[in-house]
C-alpha cells in the first residue's frame, strides 16, 4: 500500500463557526459536550515550506455534540509566532524540524 505523505501536508486558509456538520447514522441524544482538537494546519508561510507535520501554524478544532448534531469551529492560534510569520512573510521561529532561513546580515534580536 503506497501512502500519500503530502496529503498531510495540506494547509488550512478558512476558519469556520459553528457548521453544521452532516452525520451518517446516528449520534446518541444522550451524547453532550465538546472534543477539542489541536495541532498544525498551515504548512507554508510566503515561499518557504514547513518540513514536518509537527511544525506548522496551529489550529484548534472543536466539535460540540448536542442534541444527536455536531457544530464544527476552527481558529488558527494567533500568538507571537502566527503573527511574526504573516507579518513577515517567512517562517520566523525554529520548529521541530524546520530552521528559518537567514541571510548573512541577521541579528538574533530582528526575528
């Protein structure tokens, strides 16, 4: 069986509130409450690439169960380093297996 790797790979842009989503079968009335989810959702910043599905710009992914439906959100996490990187254009910061690149003429106070 050959394995598609860079399916995982595939970035998020859209973030979503409260969906509607559709359901095969049947979800137990009983069932309420919330799973939340995280983890990498954007995989390129400009023209530069991410190396690993740990790195990445997270996204948090929440379904609430009530009601026998499922309401779907996502949020990307807008901390330092999703700002950084939008606002730049670049991947800023080190992550798992992803180093920045950098010109000759950095600083390490400019990232």
């Amino acid at each position: 069986m050959k394995v598609n790797v860079e399916l995982g790979f595939t970035s998020l842009e859209q973030e979503f509130e409260n969906i509607s989503l559709p359901v095969e079968g049947n979800i137990p009335e009983w069932l309420s409450g919330t799973f939340i989810q995280n983890g990498a959702a954007k995989f390129e910043i400009g023209k530069e690439n991410y190396n690993h599905w740990f790195d990445g710009l997270a996204m948090l992914h929440k379904f609430a169960f009530k009601n026998g439906q499922v309401l779907y959100t996502n949020k990307f996490l807008k901390g330092h380093t999703f700002k950084n990187a939008v606002k730049k254009g670049r991947i800023v910061y080190p992550e798992f297996a992803t180093i920045p690149k950098r010109s000759l003429l950095y600083h390490s106070s400019v990232a």
